[in-house]
C-alpha cells in the first residue's frame, strides 16, 4: 500500500507532467499510471532520465490500481489530464484492461477516489472534450467534492498552459478549447 504525501497523475501519458511536478516538489510522491504500456514504459524512461526519485511509473488502469495500491485518506491530489473518452481507442491500444466498457470518470470511480484522498485533498481535471467534459462536471458535482476555482499545479504555468502536457499544446495549437476544474475532498 502507498503511504504518505501522494499525488497520483492518472493517466500520465509520456510523463511531462509528473517530470515537472516532481522536480518542482522534492518531498511528494508521485504516482503515473498509465492503461497504455508504450506511454507507461515512456514515462518510465523520462523519470529515470531525469533521475527522480520521488515518481514511480504504474501500466495498470486506474481504478484497479488504485483499490489495490493506495490506502484510504492518504492521497493530497489527484490530477486527471485528457482522459480519453474513446474507450474503443483504449482497447486497441496496448493496454491490460480490454474489459473497460465507459469512461473512467463516472460517479462510481469519483466515489472510490474520495475514500482515497484525505481532507482537503485537491482533484484537477483538464480535457479538451466537451461532452466528456459535461459528464465529468455532472459527476463531480454529485460526488463527495467540492468545486473550488482552479489553481495551477505547476509554479510556472499560466492560464494560457494549464499543465502544459504535450497534447494540451497540440490541442490549444489547433483553436481547442480546453475544459478544466478543480475540487477538494
């Protein structure tokens, strides 16, 4: 079980989030998964690239992951970064969890998540799919969480660059809005 100062980034894509939150906060933890093994294992290299030793690298989905792997009322945040809403996309990639039938950020998985964070806890939540977006919002505000205005995560970001993943500039590039929210546990 994880314990301590944790902060998942659920869904780390190729890792340059978490590089960038890890090296900006020394004494967290940081937690990628990743259901995608290619993205999983590139997260993994970058990590050891840049000689983190506060991140680790999980290819697993994330919600068996996180029943199995973090204890309740341990985690500070949970960040949430373009989640895909195509969940056949998701089982012809090279993944473990072929057996997945909806999006990921449902009332269910919110539910679980909370159990996990402790008081004051921080949940962000960046996309670029607006229907996606519309369900992701409906849950949260039927869930334990509590809407609070954004704030960013990283030290140097703007409004303009939210977290600064790499699909996040693709999409701003193409004229994408982005959709983004922020609650507390």
């Amino acid at each position: 079980m994880l314990l301590g100062n944790i902060e998942l980034d659920i869904g780390c894509g190729r890792g340059t989030f978490i590089a960038r939150i890890a090296r900006e906060k020394p004494n967290t933890v940081f937690v990628g998964i990743d259901i995608n093994e290619d993205n999983a294992n590139a997260s993994q290299e970058r990590i050891a690239r840049d000689c983190l030793s506060n991140a680790i690298i999980a290819h697993d989905e994330a919600e068996n992951f996180i029943t199995r792997n973090v204890q309740d009322d341990s985690l500070a945040a949970a960040h949430i970064y373009f989640p895909t809403p195509y969940v056949t996309g998701i089982k012809r990639t090279n993944i473990l969890g072929s057996h997945l039938s909806g999006w990921l950020l449902t009332e269910r998985f919110l539910l679980q998540l909370h159990t996990k964070c402790r008081a004051g806890a921080i949940l962000r939540i960046v996309t670029d799919h607006r229907s996606y977006f519309k369900n992701i919002a409906s849950s949260v505000a039927s869930s334990s969480f509590v809407e609070t205005p954004w704030v960013n995560p990283i030290r140097s970001s703007t409004f303009d660059n939210l977290v600064g993943t790499g699909l996040e500039k693709r999409q701003r590039s193409r004229g994408k809005y982005i959709y983004f929210l922020q609650a507390v546990a």
